[in-house]
C-alpha cells in the first residue's frame, strides 16, 4: 500500500472549470500559440542554415525527411491525444492519482514505441525516400538525416507527451517553457553543428535539444507543486488498461493527421497539373504553408484549449460550458490576417521575394480566397478541440474525410473532367473543404452526443 505522506500535494487550476469562460481560454490559448509561432520560426533559420552552408539539394533533403517524419510522428503521438482526453477528464474532476497513472503509462508507451520506431525507421528509411520519389542527389542527404532522426527520436516523442499531458492538466506555460527551449537550444545547436557537418548536423541539433529538452521535462515530473506527479507510492509496473484506452480514444486522431496528408498530396498534384504549375505551387506554398499558417497557428491554439476546457468541465460536471468563446477569439484573428490578405497582398508575398508578375497575381488571387477559408478553419478548429477534449476522436476523423478528401478533390476532379482545371477551381475547392468542415464539426458538437462519453480507469493496485 502506498504511503499517504508519499503523495504529491497538486492543485489544478480550478479556474478552468468555475471561472469566466473567457479569461480561461485565453490563458490556456496564448502559450501554445506563441509556441507555434517559435517553432514555425525554427523551422525557417534551419532551412536559411542548410541552404547557405550546404546547398538547395540540402533543402530539399530536410523538406521531404520531414514529409515521412511527420506522418509517423502524427500518427504514433495520436496515443497522447488518447492521453489527453483522460487527463483533462480527471483533472476536471479534480482526481489527481488518476491523473497521475494516464500520464506514467503514456510515458512508458512512448518510450516503447520511441526504440520501436528507431529500429523500424532506420532499416526502413531507403525505401521511404524511393516512396517520396526523392532525386539521387537528394536521397543522398536526406539519408543519413532520415537515420539519425528516427535514432534519436525518443526525445520528440517525450517533448510531445509531456506538453500535451501538461497544458490537458490546466498547465499551458510549462510546455511553453519547454518548447521555446526546445527551439533555442536547436538554433544554437545548428549554427555550430551544420557547417561542420552538413544536413546531418540539422537532425543532431533537433535531436540534442529534444533529449534535453524531454529530460528537463521528467524531472519537472518529480518537482514538488507540479500539476502532473510521480511519487515513490505510484504502482510502476505497466497498467494495459490504461494502454488501450490511449490508443482507443487517440488512434482515431492519428488516422485523420494520415487522412489530412493524403489530402495534401491530392491536391497537390492537381495544383502540379495547372498549365503554370510551377507559378501555382510557388503561389501555394507561400500563400497557404506559410502566411494561411498566421491562422492556423492560433486556431491550434485554440483547439488545444477548447480540448482542455470542454474535457475538465465535462469531468468537474460542468458540460454546459462550451467552446463557443475560443471560437470567438479565432475569428477575431482570422478577421484581422484575412484583412491583410485583401488589403496588402503583394507586400506579403514580396517578402518572400515573390515578385515575378505570373506568381504575384495567382498568389494574391488566392489570399482573396484564404482570407475567406481562415474563418472557417478556425471555428472548425476550436470545436474540434471540444470534441476530441471530451473524448469524441472517431467523430473528428469521419469529418475531415468528408470535408478535407471527398469535397475538394472530388470537386478538382469534376472541374477537371468538365473544363480542365484553372486556379480558382482549387482554391474554391479549400474554401468550400474548411466550410464543410467548421459546419460539420459545430453541428456534431450541438448534438451533445459527447456529454455520454464514459471515461475512467480502475482503482490503483494496492
């Protein structure tokens, strides 16, 4: 039997369950936010990084080693979501042990899967890149890059379990601290690593300042005042229980991220058919990956406080108090980007050296467009955060099939037998996927259909 004097003294941030609404969110919203931000921006200097010491070969190699990389990451991490539905489900209800145990199990799953996936990854890393039909010369860089970050893996996969159990406990500023960290310690990393070491040096850096990052982050785990514990008293051994029920309410989650890419894909290769393909993809690539990314960003911070909010309330009894506010707080952004969008599109796109007359005008054709789909996306976004946050995955998932795969490349499709496709025909093709999405997902979460949703976990074996 454990030793009551043993346990951990926690307090959750009651706040969240008794609190204003409004205030709520945005404490839990603007850290991952601004994480977003910093770790977007991480991914930027390592590209200017590889580009200036090494070559463009180089930056292609990190570009499609990171296409794989995702996809698995996606998909393996979907067991956190599982994770984060119990925490935030247990921490409403104010019952720290259970909070406890989640957590202590998905690390031990994610340090499993983080040793099987280094030995699946680097024997299987060849045949990955002949997949993403990378060329010769950048198949040789991308190569040792792929290996290396499967190898070290272990502290990615920690980072994100420990940020995802934290900000579902009520706790957003420590995967903050560890995530700017993270992105820190990889700048500095890189800029000695890189050009003494070429492209391999950028995936030492991200796995040196992952593996810190992630040990910094178990030992937040044993400070006394932490929200999330491990004690002496806590049964170490591995509960299968508490395994599976990771896996059956994340796995749905990890399916969607695979469904989303392969939409991605698909639409890229209708933008590829376009007779200026070349101008379209350069246009799409700057106008949706990275300034439509100033919307995204904070819609995914929203959606991870809406998944917070709605899982705690719905723990603490409280399943009236919906996410209708995080909503709110994404559209005030998306107003204010969308309107720079329609206002100064040639200055966006000239930042990126975007000057060329063809480009320009497919690209700011597109912002009209995006400035319209950021509404959507980011109303879809928080409710979808209120419906994995109570434990509805499966639904998120049937959602974005529909509204990501069958209605804009069923649409491509149909436009391309009819006429022959032009670049309107896709962009409406993602406006019209964003509102299929944000109705849908307002629609499922009305229903109240995740107000049922039973989620517990045996009693500690004494």
């Amino acid at each position: 039997m454990s030793d009551p004097a043993l346990k951990p003294v926690q307090r959750f941030d009651r706040s969240i369950v008794d609190g204003p609404i409004g205030p709520a969110v945005w404490r839990l919203a603007w850290p991952t936010m601004l994480q977003n931000v910093i770790a977007g921006l991480q991914g930027i200097i390592d590209h200017v990084l590889v580009g200036n010491f090494v070559g463009y070969a180089a930056n292609a190699a990190i570009g499609v080693s990171w296409q794989i990389i995702i996809v698995v990451v996606v998909f393996i991490s979907s067991l956190f979501t599982g994770m984060a539905v119990l925490v935030a489900r247990f921490a409403g209800a104010n019952q720290p042990e259970k909070v406890n145990r989640v957590v202590y199990q998905a690390f031990l799953t994610a340090i499993g899967l983080a040793v099987l996936m280094g030995a699946v990854g680097f024997f299987a890393a060849p045949a990955l890149l002949d997949v993403v039909h990378a060329a010769p010369e950048v198949q040789r860089q991308a190569l040792p890059f792929l290996r290396a970050m499967f190898l070290g893996i272990f502290g990615m996969m920690l980072f994100f379990m420990l940020s995802g159990a934290f900000r579902a406990a009520g706790d957003p500023r420590t995967p903050l601290r560890l995530g700017v960290t993270m992105t820190v310690l990889t700048v500095a990393f890189n800029l000695i690593l890189i050009p003494r070491l070429g492209t391999v040096g950028a995936a030492l850096g991200t796995i040196a300042s992952s593996t810190v990052v992630a040990a910094w982050g178990v030992w937040k785990l044993f400070a006394p005042g932490s929200v999330i514990h491990f004690h002496r008293g806590m049964d170490t051994k591995p509960d299968f229980v508490i395994i599976r029920s990771l896996f059956r309410f994340g796995l749905p989650t990890g399916i969607q991220g695979i469904a989303m890419n392969i939409a991605g894909v698909l639409l890229l290769r209708f933008i590829g058919s376009l007779q200026h393909s070349a101008a379209a993809q350069a246009a799409y690539a700057v106008g949706y990956t990275e300034l439509f990314s100033l919307i995204t960003w904070t819609s995914v911070g929203l959606m991870a406080a809406s998944a917070t909010i709605a899982g705690q309330n719905l723990g603490a009894g409280n399943p009236e108090r919906a996410v209708a506010v995080a909503s709110r707080f994404g559209l005030g952004v998306a107003a204010i980007v969308g309107l720079l969008f329609l206002t100064i599109p040639k200055y966006l796109l000239g930042i990126f050296g975007m000057t060329e007359p063809l480009v320009t005008s497919i690209g700011t054709e597109l912002l009209r467009y995006l400035s319209l789909s950021g509404l959507f996306i980011t109303v879809a976004l928080s409710y979808t955060g209120g419906l994995q946050g109570t434990g509805d995955t499966r639904s998120p998932l049937y959602i974005s099939i529909v509204s990501q795969i069958v209605v804009p490349i069923g649409l491509c499709t149909v436009f391309q037998a009819m006429r022959g496709l032009q670049p309107a025909d896709i962009w409406t093709a993602i406006v019209l996927g964003h509102l299929t999405r944000a109705a849908l997902s307002v629609a499922r979460f009305r229903q109240g259909k995740w107000r049922h949703i039973a989620v517990d976990i045996e009693p500690a074996r004494m």
